[in-house]
C-alpha cells in the first residue's frame, strides 16, 4: 500500500514525540515506525485493538495514531474504553471508510482527528505533531484571567478582584470556554459543541439560561460588564 510520496528523511523536525501506532498491516506499520524514528521520534507498534489498549493504558504517549478496523478490539472500542477510563492522550484515527458519517463518527467515540488512507506522511506526521501542540499548551495553561477576572483549572476556582465565585459544574465549563476565548465572538453551535457535546442545536434556550446564570455571578456586585452578547452572533467574553 502507497501511503507517501514524500520521503522522511527528506523533511526535518524539531520536538521528540512518543507515539503509538495501532495498526494490524505489518507492512503499513513498520513504515510509519521507521518514518517516525527518521523525524527523530519514538514509535510502539501494537497490532491488534486489545494489545493497542494495554500498551495505551498502561503507557505514557504524546499521541495515538489508531486504524479503525483491528482484530480482536476495533478502534472505536479501544478510543471509547480509553477515555472512559479518564485516558486523554490526543487520537489520530486512520481510516480507508472516508465518508462524513464515518469522520463524524470517529470524532464522537473520542478522538481528536482522523485521517483518510491512503495518505502522504508529511500529512499525518504535521497532523500529529499538531495535536501534540495543542496537548501541550492545555496543559501549560492552567489559569485564564480577563481584566480582574481569573478561573483556575487546576483548583477549580474562579475570582474576580480577589473575591470568590462559586460556580456549578456545567458554569465552570462555560466560563473556562468563553475565557480561552477570550476577546472573540463565541457562537451558539461552538458552545453547543464544546459544553454541551451537542452537534446539533436543540432548539432549547438552555444557552441563554446558563450564560444568564453566569453573567449574574460573575457582574453582580462588580462595576463593570464583562460578559458581553454579540447580537445575531453570539457572545464574548471581554474586560474594557
């Protein structure tokens, strides 16, 4: 099988990566070892689901690269079992089923990206090296501040001007939203999608109650609006 036309050695990389490869084509799967190993990164092959699993739960990987069709456990089982199990290291799904029913799929058992076969190298390892980005940097940030408002990831607390905010488990979420965006237009479907886990809208004005739940605990008592609506947009979260 084809997968690149570009050779890794031929592309150059900065940051060493450690990568599980779940892949049951022996051929496919060396390739990706030694093309990984050329970029200067650490590749484990596993060749069926189960075996993916028991290396993924029991190891420590940047990223995950999964094929979705595996013997003995197929990779949406093996993606789903690892997150119920509190596993957030980032996945890649490979895939030769294409269609948007099968991405959208892929992406709600849990994994971070999927990737149609065949498929260049310089793709997937940028795909990769991507999701091992965005790893990174949720997990250097722990505290976001607008203006004199901050909300602690790590301690679950938020504060503004040095006064406590008790916030509920589904406002905590919200506010941490609205605040990594912070000074852009959030829209309905991006909170539906992110908060909620909806990817369709409900036709429900839970949105509008939460946010109006929030707006009231983090202004009252405060001299400034910080939660601001975008009319026919949706909403920002911005200290003047």
């Amino acid at each position: 099988m084809k997968i690149s036309t570009i050779e890794p050695s031929e592309i150059a990389y900065s940051g060493s990566m450690k990568i599980l490869i779940v892949e049951d084509d022996r051929e496919a799967a060396e390739y990706l070892e030694k093309a990984f190993a050329e970029a200067g990164h650490t590749a484990h092959v596993a060749g069926d689901g189960e075996t993916g699993f028991a290396l993924a739960d029991s190891g420590d990987y940047d990223v995950m690269i999964v094929d979705r069709m595996l013997p003995r456990r197929d990779g949406l089982s093996l993606i789903a079992g690892l997150r119920s199990r509190g596993n957030r290291t980032p996945v890649l799904i490979l895939s030769a089923l294409g269609e948007v029913d099968d991405r959208v799929t892929g992406l709600r058992a849990g994994g971070d990206d999927y990737l149609t076969k065949p498929y260049a190298f310089s793709e997937l390892l940028a795909r990769v090296e991507v999701l091992n980005r965005r790893a990174t940097s949720r997990e250097a940030e722990t505290v976001y501040r607008a203006g004199d408002l901050e909300l602690d990831r790590l301690s679950h607390t938020v504060r503004r001007a040095s006064r406590d905010i008790i916030l509920q488990p589904r406002e905590f979420r919200l506010l941490e939203y609205l605040m990594r965006h912070a000074g852009q237009v959030v829209t309905r479907t991006m909170l539906l999608e992110n908060v909620w886990d909806y990817h369709f809208d409900p036709q429900t004005n839970v949105i509008d109650v939460h946010v109006s739940r929030l707006r009231g605990k983090i202004e009252k008592g405060f001299d400034k609006p910080i939660l601001h609506t975008v009319r026919g947009a949706g909403y920002m979260l911005k200290a003047d």
